[in-house]
C-alpha cells in the first residue's frame, strides 16, 4: 500500500502548476504517491512535462478527470468554489495517509509523512492540522487550515454534507473542512500552532515577498538542490511561461538576498 498520497485538485491555469508539485514531493519523499483531480484533459504542453516526469517517477503519480460542476441536493444545485472539490472528492488510489494540498506548493520538505505522524501522536488525533482562530464577527466560522494531513480510514469515506451544501459552505473551503471533520469527531478540539507549508507557495495570489508571501526565506538550500538536480534540469524546458517566470523570482529573491 502507498504510504502517502499527495491529493489535490485544481483547473484553470492552476494546472500549469501540476509538474513542479508532482516533481517537488516526489523528489524529496520517498514511499508516496502524487493524485491530482483535474477538470478537463490536460494541454499538450503538460502532457510533454508529465513524459518527463514518468521517466523519473513511473507509477508513482495520476492525475484524471473530476466533477468540478454543482452539487445537486433535493433537486437544489449548489455550486463550489474550486478550493472546495479538493475536500469532498475521493482519491482512487488508497494509502495509509493522505496529505490533502494546494496545487501550488513547490515541496521542499524531505520526509514530511513522519512529521506530520509525530505531530498527530502527541496530540492523540488521527490528522494534523490547526483550527484557524476565529477573524470577528463578521466571520464567525471556525476552519481548518487548507493543508490537511490525515489518516485515510480517519477522513473515507465523507460522510454525508448535503447541510453543508444547504448552508452555502461550498463557498468556504477551509469552513467546509472544519464541518466535514467535525462530523466525524465532533468534539474535537484542537489546539495546534503546528501547521507548516513545506515549501514556497507560488500562489498567483500572493506576492512574493510582504505580509502574505510565498514563504521563500526558509528555503534556501533545498531549493538549490531541488534546481540543480537532473530531474528538474530536464523537466524545466517543458515548463509554462507563467511557471518559468515564477521560478526566475525566487531565482532571483536567492541571489539577491
């Protein structure tokens, strides 16, 4: 059986992102699997960089098509963010854990698996995560971070969520998670500070540096690593405009700093 799977979902231009995760978690973690739910065929461009990526790491990635439409309740259809599908959507591949991430996460983090282990032992919980604390009042709602470790017979199967569908959650990603946890432990209580990002969040909506950032700054020695290896020497040239780009601001945050 996999030990870890990296589980996630994205569409749009998000799935430019796909080869550096794959690459990224495979590269530094061993015994894993990378699962990728998309929401339509991918473009021969990705197609190439995934060629690549098979010849490092054959079988060790699957990526495939997903519902990304409404989700249909008492003839009623509630539709979903994209951040959300990642959360109700059921990995094919079992595994002892499932990480479940954001596309646009370049790993960094040798062996994050037994971390995050060590993290749900001394909390005697079956995920590791925290409960965000709550913004004010006009955010009530509790959630967890959108970075979800778990045992899978902890989280599959999703119990049922047609109320959280009914109360418009879909449109809350890390509201909804706390929600579908909290049905099957509902008394958790979780008081964490530990909930890393186990690499550089290249995410479009954030900038580089400044107060939501990319996170660049820990980082330094495995990314010069992770850019000098041969499998990421080869896969770069099938790389999108957009991620080249992106790979040439922390090139240069590096250099610079």
């Amino acid at each position: 059986m996999i030990k870890t799977n990296f589980f996630t979902a994205c569409n749009g231009i998000y799935k430019e992102f796909i080869p550096l995760f794959i690459l990224s978690h495979l590269y530094y973690n061993e015994d894993c699997f990378v699962e990728i739910g998309v929401d339509t065929m991918l473009k021969p461009e990705i197609l190439k960089s995934l060629r690549v990526l098979n010849k490092f790491y054959p079988d060790k990635f699957s990526i495939h098509v997903i519902d990304f439409g409404p989700i249909k309740v008492n003839n009623q259809k509630y539709s979903s963010i994209p951040n959300t599908i990642r959360f109700f959507t059921p990995p094919k591949n079992k595994s002892k854990y499932v990480y479940i991430s954001d596309i646009d996460i370049i790993c960094l983090q040798k062996e994050l698996t037994d971390i995050h282990i060590n993290d749900m032992e001394r909390l005697n919980l079956p995920y590791s995560n925290i409960v965000r604390p709550v913004k004010d009042q006009s955010h009530p709602h509790r959630r967890l971070s959108g970075l979800h470790f778990t045992t899978y017979d902890s989280y599959y199967p999703i119990p049922n969520y047609d109320d959280l569908c009914q109360r418009g959650l879909l449109q809350h990603d890390e509201v909804f998670l706390y929600e579908l946890v909290k049905k099957r432990f509902p008394n958790f209580n979780m008081e964490n500070s530990y909930r890393p990002v186990h690499g550089i969040h290249v995410s479009p909506n954030r900038n580089p540096t400044g107060t939501m950032n990319w996170g660049m700054p820990n980082w330094k020695n495995q990314w010069f690593e992770f850019r000098n290896s041969n499998e990421f020497k080869e896969l770069e040239p099938t790389l999108s405009k957009m991620i080249k780009e992106k790979i040439q601001i922390i090139e240069d945050f590096y250099n610079n700093g």
